[in-house]
C-alpha cells in the first residue's frame, strides 16, 4: 500500500506533465477506437454493398454460370433447391432470378443490358430494388413492367410509362425473341455500372419470354446470421453445392471485397503501431523528465538499500498508473465520440470503393473488443515504454546521486 | 568487544591520471562495537568518501571493507542492498527524505523493503518518532517539518531497520547549535541505549566533544586516532 502511495504521489508531483502524458496517451486509445469503429462502418458499408444490395449473401447458380452468365446454365433441380433453401432454418429470405444479357430499346436510342426476371415480393428480403426506386413504382407483378437506372433511362431518353423494347436470345430454342414493357420505375443503386447495365422485370414473364418456364440462373440468399454466410463449410453450402450447382458465400463471390475488408484490419494495426510508437517516445520523455528530477531520491533509496528491481519496479508501477488513469479518460471520451460519429457519422464526401458507393457519411461502429483489448494493449506498451526509464534509475549510483541532493 | 567494521589499506582516487585526486591512500581502520566515532578533518580529507565505502556506495581502489565479518567486496548489487538495509543505516548533511511520504511513512519506507508486517511497522513508527521526540508530527510531509525535525526524522528512519551500525555523513551542518546539540543528545542516547554503532563525519566540534573516538583524516591518510 505504502509503494502503491508513493507511486501515486510521485505521479502527481508535476500535475502538468502527468495530465500531458495521460492526454497523450488516451489520445492514442482515442484515436485508436474511433480508426477501428471507422474500419468495421466501412466494412459494414463493404459487406453491406455487397450483400444486401443486389448480390445476397450467398447465391446458389449453375457450375460455370458465373463466368459469362450462359443462359443455358441454368440451376440443376430448381424445385429440389428451393425446396432445402425454404426448409433452413439459417435462410432469412431467397430470390429466385434468371439473368440474361439483352438489348433494349426506346423510341429514340438501343443500348445493351443485363435482364433480371426477379420476384418482386421474395426480393424485398434479399435486395434493395425497392429501396433504390427513385421515381416510378417498383415492381408490383403486373404484366409488362419494367425498371432501369437513371443513366439508362437518360440514354434511351425515356420517361414513365414510355415503351421498351428488349430483346434477347430464348434459351430453349436459341431464337431471338422480342417483348414490349412499360417504364414504371427507374433506380439509383450509387454504382455507375449497376445504374448503366441493369434491367429488371418480372420472374414470370422473363421466363416466359426466353422461354425457360420454371428454370432459374440463380437464387439469392439472405441469412438469419450475417456470419454463416462467411463459413465455406456451412451445411447448407454442402447440402446445395454437387455436381451440377455450387452454393457460395459472398467472401467467395467476391474475393476482391474479401481482400479489401483484410486490409482495413491491418489499416487498424498499422494506425495503431504508429500510434503507439510515438507514444511510446512520449511516455519514455516524461518517465525520464520525472526521473532526473527525484535522481537524488533515488539515491537515497538505493544508499538505504531499495534493490534496483524495487526501484524498476517503482518507476514501472508509475507507469502502470499512469496508464490506467489515460485508459480511464481514452476510454470514455473515445466511447462518446464512438457513439456520436455512430449516429451521427464523419462526413466523407461520395467515393466509390471496388463498386460499393460511399456517398455522405461514414459511420462508426463500437464493439466490445474495443474496449478491452486496446486499453490491454496500451497499458502493457506504457509499461513497456517504462522499461528504458525505469532500467535507467535502477542503475543511479549512489554517491552520483546523493552529490545532487548537496 | 568485536569489530563491527575493519578497512584495510582502503584507497580511492577519482579522476582520470591527469587529474587523479587521491581521496584515501591506506586507509585502515578497525571500529568496535557501540562506539560513538566522529571522523574528522578539513575539506577534501576523505571522510564522506570513507563513510560511503564503508557503506558499500562506492567501490575502493583497492583494499576492503569488513562489515559485522562479512567482506562487502563479494557481495553482489542486491546483496549489498540487503546488507544496507538490514545491517546499515544512513543520516545525511541534506536529510534526504522522501518529499512525497509523511515523516511516518518515511521511517516505514525501509521497514516495508524489510518485508516488516503492517501491524509491527505502525508500532515501531510509533516508537521511533517518539525516540526521536516528534510526537504528532507522524503526518507532515518533509516539506511542513523544520531542519531539525527532518534530520529526526532522517535519523528515526535510519534506526527503524534495527540497524548494527549507523552512518551518519555530517549531520548537523545544516542545522542551528541549539537544534544540532539536540540531536546530538539523541544519538548519544540511542548509541548507549541500544549498543549501535555510531560513525560521523563531521567538522563540528559538539560531536566531537561528545565522541567517544575521533579519527584525524588529512590528505587521505589517518593522521591520529584516539579514544576518549
């Protein structure tokens, strides 16, 4: 107790100094927490482009359809698929598509597109379709209704209401096929090639008219578990995936964001190892500031026979407190800033990261780990950081010491 | 009686060659057990750097130390810190206290390096301030205690380890007459008390009258040693 108080006390004895190092140091835990919240929102900005805009978590598809999107390469069994994908407790929500390159045409212009026939109703589980409408209706199941982006609708110069024409290759005969649709929708997903490329109408009548009644390129799935979809090995992967069809998570289906997210947790260690490097310097600094100050005290100690290691230890436990007040501080002003930039988010401006729009604000997310962990580490670097010092006034001489105190 | 401490041929220079300073040159000297010793001497003569080698602060030249029978020459660093803290106390010009600690907990300090419990440290803390007659100032900081009441303090926590000898390196220089013979009184009660070993290194002429030995330093050399 009595080491306890004098540690305290002597950590105390220049009030400024210590309140600087400590502001140092929670600036570090500070920074540290708000970096990491900023990773895991764009992260989740990341994974939620992905997933929850068009993609799904997980997609079940033909083996080979997703190299050049065939529309021979249709899902193997489809009933038999939906049937397991209904009956899984782990599924969210499924939409069944089919997906086919066509052309479409207005009165004015033709341009070229990727045509999904997807299910209004099992979409708004899985996808933002409905979400990203920004003038029109979204799709109500209603024969001949169609929607396409703003950049699309810009080129073909049409409004609501206006004819289209697509057409497109049947898949049972391989025979160029037409249909007439009605603009009732156009969207705004951010990304400039979803807007430019994407078509979308109704399941029924897409299959009807590429002539493939019943048959399916592929089934989008949401989950009840963000992380399931992450697992290769997850049962229902196993239990979809044979010769013909795989079923495949988004880390799979999107490697390149897989890799991205990678990097953002290494953005937070690399912030971090720099962070804690310069404070290191600084709490190296003002150990051996407070040092030089009492190396007459510590004189005296050694003369009346504290051990170097008492003595370590003494510097060491400073440091300790030190640390422990920072963390206290850094903890809660980095807690706040964490909750507010949360709901109120840090203003980034539009930028497009491989495809996913981060138009506005970036939001931060705290997480428990964030405020146990940290606080580990940077109480064990400030110790760490003491060691230097500390080693330092264990080997003071004595009679050099005590020649100060006169 | 039994030598409680034995130099032989102590020598100690500082200095590179050029400006070697010879500070004890063949110092030998054996001191008894409850002796009130004074070393004395004008400035530059050794004293300070004698007490410091008997109080294994610095290393001798040459020569050694003989503490209660042990040859402070093989003792490690933390070895030597042990010896010190159970066998030696210290009572400096400049009292040296800790300014942070209480007078009380100054006198604890060493008695915690001890591994003394919680219980017996309090009560000996009570004894020593009350030896050293500062009652009810057990809570001042060094700061809020006057020169004579810190060197009583200073010479409490020398004597709160039980120590065989102490070494006190001009203790009254910075104080009054009237506060020096005071704590002079003091030790000379403690020395026939409790039988320790007193060894001063001082240019003041009370301790002196009141030494039981005087060792005459000059130039590094003992010049005269004699017993009252």
């Amino acid at each position: 107790m009595l080491a306890f108080r004098l540690a305290f006390r002597n950590l105390f004895r220049n009030t400024r100094r210590t309140v600087l190092t400590s502001l140092l140091i929670s600036s570090a835990l500070i920074v540290l927490i708000l970096v990491d919240g900023l990773m895991l929102g764009m992260k989740d900005v990341m994974v939620g482009g992905i997933t929850h805009t068009l993609e799904g978590e997980a997609q079940v598809v033909r083996k080979g359809f997703r190299n050049n999107f065939e529309v021979e390469y249709t899902i193997d069994d489809p009933t038999e698929v939906i049937s397991q994908i209904e009956t899984s407790d782990a599924v969210a929500g499924f939409a069944p598509r089919v997906i086919v390159g066509g052309m479409i045409a207005s009165s004015y212009n033709t341009t070229g597109g990727l045509v999904y026939g997807v299910d209004a109703k099992q979409e708004l589980d899985v996808s933002r379709i409905s979400d990203a409408i920004v003038r029109g209706k979204y799709l109500s199941g209603e024969p001949r209704e169609i929607l396409i982006g703003e950049p699309m609708a810009d080129l073909l110069e049409v409004d609501l209401g206006d004819r289209l024409i697509i057409t497109a290759a049947t898949v049972d005969t391989n025979e160029i096929t037409q249909e007439l649709f009605r603009l009732s929708g156009v969207f705004e997903f951010g990304p400039e090639e979803m807007d430019k490329n994407l078509i979308f109408v109704n399941l029924d009548q897409a299959q009807d008219v590429l002539g493939m009644q019943g048959n399916l390129h592929q089934i989008a799935m949401r989950f009840v578990d963000p992380e399931d979809p992450k697992n290769p090995e997850l049962p229902l992967f196993k239990q979809l995936t044979n010769d013909k069809n795989e079923a495949l998570g988004w880390l799979d289906l999107q490697p390149s964001i897989g890799a991205l997210i990678e990097m953002s947790s290494y953005t937070t260690a690399i912030v971090g190892t720099i962070l804690f490097l310069l404070t290191s310097l600084g709490v190296i600094n003002s150990m051996f500031m407070s040092i030089y100050e009492r190396i007459y005290e510590f004189g005296v100690a050694k003369a009346i026979g504290t051990t170097p290691w008492q003595i370590m230890q003494l510097v060491l436990f400073e440091a300790l407190l030190l640390a422990l007040f920072s963390c206290v501080f850094g903890l809660t002003i980095g807690y706040l800033l964490g909750d507010y930039f949360s709901v109120n988010g840090i203003p980034m401006g539009k930028m497009e990261v491989s495809g996913i729009v981060i138009d506005g604000n970036m939001y931060t997310r705290l997480a428990l780990y964030q405020f146990i962990n940290f606080p580990v580490y940077v109480t064990l670097l400030t110790v760490a950081a003491a060691i230097y010092p500390a080693a330092f006034a264990s080997r003071i001489v004595p009679t050099e010491a005590l020649q100060r105190a006169l | 009686m039994t030598n409680v401490i034995e130099t032989r041929d102590l020598c100690r220079t500082f200095g590179s060659e050029e400006t070697e300073v010879i500070a004890l040159d063949h110092v030998s000297i054996d001191i008894e057990e409850g002796e009130f010793t004074a070393i004395i001497g004008p400035s530059g003569s050794g004293k300070t750097t004698l007490l410091h080698l008997i109080g294994g602060l610095d290393e001798p030249n040459s020569g050694s130390v003989m503490l209660s029978g042990s040859n402070i020459a093989n003792m490690n660093g933390n070895q030597l810190s042990d010896f010190r803290r159970d066998h030696i106390g210290f009572i400096f010009q400049a009292y040296n206290l800790i300014p942070v600690l209480s007078a009380e907990e100054n006198i604890e300090y060493i008695m915690l390096l001890q591994g003394v419990g919680a219980a017996e440290r309090k009560k000996r803390v009570r004894e020593m301030l009350a030896m050293v007659e500062l009652e009810g100032l057990g809570d001042r900081r060094p700061a809020h205690l006057s020169g004579g009441q810190q060197q009583r303090v200073a010479v409490a926590r020398a004597m709160a380890s039980n120590p065989d000898i102490i070494l006190a390196d001009e203790p009254t220089a910075n104080l009054d007459s009237k506060t020096g013979i005071s704590l002079l009184d003091v030790m000379r009660d403690l020395n026939q008390q409790r039988n320790m070993t007193f060894v001063f290194s001082t240019h003041d002429e009370k301790i002196m009258e009141r030494a039981t030995r005087l060792i005459h330093l000059r130039d590094g050399k003992v010049e005269l040693d004699e017993r009252k």
